[in-house]
C-alpha cells in the first residue's frame, strides 16, 4: 500500500499492530545478521527483547501521532515539539529498558541526549508528512438514510453493508457502526 493510498482508511491505526510486529521481526533479524557477521552468537531471545523495547515505544509514538493527526496537523509548530520530546522519551525509555536502568537518572538524561537530535528529525519529518498528507473532505452533515420497507436483511461486510431488498442483493459503502449512529441519530429525534 502507497503512502498516498493510506488516507482512504477509516482508521490509520490499523496498521499499527501488524507493522510493530514486521518492526520486531526486523529487528530481530538485523541482531541476528550483525552477530553472525561481527563472530558473536547472540541468542534470539535477547535479540527480541532489544527489538521490543527499542521499537515497541517509538512504534506506539508514531501511532499516537496518526491518531492525533487532524490535531497535530492544525498546530505544527505545537505538533514539532511534542513530536520531538515524545519520540525523544519513547526512544530513551526503549533504551534504559534494555540496560535494566529505569530507576537511573543518568540513563534517562544520557538517553535523551543521545536521543533528542534524531528524534527532533524524525519530528519535523512527522510534521511535513502530516501537513502533506491528502485529507478526504468531511461532508458537514450526512443525508439521512432512505430505508425501504422492504429491507429484508442486513450484513456488515467490512466497510460496506450488505443489504437484501426484494430479492437482490446490494452493496453500500457505508459500516454497520455509521449506519446505526445516522439512524438513531434520524430517529430519536422523531
């Protein structure tokens, strides 16, 4: 799927789950690769909990930021810093995990040192990617629903309804959940 494609779903954060875990695997793979390159055997174990606690914070910073977007797109400057400290912090907390030091003061201070100059980059770039990102336009307010009397049933068939009238079948680009939310919201006023 493009970057460009990703607008068209419902919910960014979808991605989330299955891409921390191609994240993990990654890096699993990498400490694999650079132990049997440099002669040191490390064991996968080790290398999945320096792949989970080195990218388990930054992955769920990033989908903090998708789900934040429309926030974060209307307050760059705002959006720029919080991006910067909170990918610093994740990125750091990943760290002095990993040492077994998140009592230490220190290691905290000495991560987000390490940290912060990557993280303020990988922020800005948040920033722009966000304020690029296409937006589908929202209409103001949804045409009520035109249910006919001889609907006879209803399916949810992923991000469209499946709805039998008279015999035939018909999709409708519409969720289930949106489509109780605009009847009750049609009909409770009546």
């Amino acid at each position: 799927m493009a970057f460009a494609e990703l607008h068209r779903l419902s919910d960014p954060t979808r991605i989330a789950g299955p891409a921390a875990i191609v994240a993990i695997l990654l890096g699993v793979a990498y400490c694999q690769a650079h132990g049997a390159l440099s002669g040191t055997h490390t064991p996968v174990a080790v290398s999945l909990w320096w792949s989970a606690t080195g990218l388990l914070p930054l992955i769920a910073g990033v989908g903090l930021t998708l789900r934040r977007a429309a926030w974060l797109r209307a307050n760059p400057v705002r959006a720029a810093a919080l991006l910067s400290v909170g990918y610093a912090a994740a990125v750091a907390g990943g760290e002095v995990a990993y040492a077994h030091a998140l009592l230490s003061t220190q290691a905290w201070a000495s991560a987000l040192f390490r940290a912060l100059p990557l993280s303020a980059a990988a922020a800005a770039l948040a920033t722009i990617a966000l304020r690029l990102w296409p937006v589908a336009p929202v209409p103001e307010s949804a045409p009520p629903l035109q249910v006919p009397n001889e609907v006879a049933l209803v399916r949810s068939a992923g991000n469209y309804l499946s709805v039998e009238v008279g015999g035939r079948e018909m999709l409708i680009r519409l969720t289930l959940r949106e489509a109780a939310r605009r009847l009750t919201t049609q009909y409770s006023g009546r």
